[in-house]
C-alpha cells in the first residue's frame, strides 16, 4: 500500500538529511556512483559502443571505461552520467506510483546485477556485491511495510543526490570537460542542463509520491 502524503513528505525530508550530511552522505554517495556510472554503461551500449568495464573508487569517484574512445554519438553516454541518479528515481517512482511499490526494488537489483557484471577491479567489487545482498535480505525478511519505506527512501534519495551532485560539480565536473572537448560547446552549458534536469526530476518525482495517495 502507498504512504500518506505526509509520510512520504517526511521520508523525503530524511533522505535530504542523508544526502546533505557529510557522514551520512559518505555511505550514500556509493550507491550515487553506482547510478551515475550505470547509465554511462547502459547509454552506451545501446548507442553501440562497447563498455570495457566500470570502476568504482572507494572515495566516491567512477569511471566508464570504453573499448573505443566514446566520440560524436557518444557524447550521448557522457551527457547522461549526470541525470543517471535522477532518472532511475524518477523511473521509481513513477512504478511507485503505478502500485507497483516493491517491484521498484527488484527493478533496482536487477541493475545492480548488471553493474557487477560490467565492473572491473577496484572498490566496486565490494560495495556493489554488499549493496545487492543489502537489498535481498530486506527484500525477503523484512514486512512489506518495511519494504515500502525502503522504496520510497531509495527513491527519494536517487532524485535528491542527482540534484546535489549535478549542483555541488557544476562546471568543475569531469563529464563537462569531457563533452566540451567532444562537442566544443561550454561546460556552463552542460552543468545548466544538468541542474535543470535534476532539479525538474525532483519536482516531478516527488509530485508522483505524494499525490499517489
């Protein structure tokens, strides 16, 4: 069953408490990455270009490795990275939003999954395997109201952490350095979209959550 507006306003302030503290923040920072390096893997080899591998550092940082340089079309995965967090949680919660509460977690390991499968040595070997076996366990020993609560955390925290991120970064993130010498447009332009994107990512996401009830 869906959570009262309320609750869900108040679970949405807790995960802006989590993305925003700087010791919660260290643990939700991982699952962050995992998002925004995901949609680098996924975009690109749907754009055709093949994925070496993922790397997940354990200070936070990612990396997409290509088995070509990722250049003209693949502009495309190098722009998504950024939106990653946000469109997996606007995607969760528009399956939120549909009922489909708990189908939103298994969504989310099946992600998982395919992440570990792209990684390459480094601290994702860790943090990816623990974050799925995280997922499974409350999956299939917790209550369903437990599960619900999860869901809309996962979701709320996907939504927040992009706007943060995207924001913190702004012209000083790597992807924008990366798209400006690919397409010769400017990094402040690339950082405005991202802001953009995220911020109307929450706006919509969270509309989806609550007025579900």
């Amino acid at each position: 069953m869906p959570l009262p507006g309320p609750d869900v306003v108040l679970l949405g302030l807790a995960a802006f408490l989590v993305v925003n503290a700087k010791s919660l923040w260290s643990l939700a920072m991982h699952f962050h990455v995992m998002a925004h390096e995901g949609m680098h893997a996924i975009t690109a080899t749907i754009l055709g270009i093949r994925v070496r591998g993922v790397k997940l550092k354990r200070n936070g940082e990612g990396e997409t490795q290509y088995r070509a340089p990722a250049v003209g079309v693949g502009g495309g995965a190098g722009f998504v990275g950024y939106l990653g967090p946000s469109a997996f949680g606007l995607a969760a919660a528009g399956l939120i939003s549909l009922g489909y509460i708990i189908a939103a977690l298994w969504v989310a390991v099946i992600f998982l999954v395919i992440l570990l499968l792209k990684l390459i040595r480094s601290f994702g070997c860790v943090s990816v395997p623990l974050t799925i076996a995280l997922f499974v366990v409350l999956i299939h020993y917790t209550s369903v109201s437990v599960q619900v609560v999860l869901a809309y955390c996962m979701t709320w925290v996907l939504l927040l952490s992009g706007a943060r991120v995207a924001m913190q970064h702004g012209t000083n993130a790597g992807d924008a350095s990366i798209l400006k010498a690919q397409t010769h447009l400017p990094r402040w332009l690339w950082a405005l979209l991202w802001v953009m994107g995220t911020l109307g990512a929450v706006y919509v996401g969270g509309r989806l959550l609550v007025l579900r009830t």
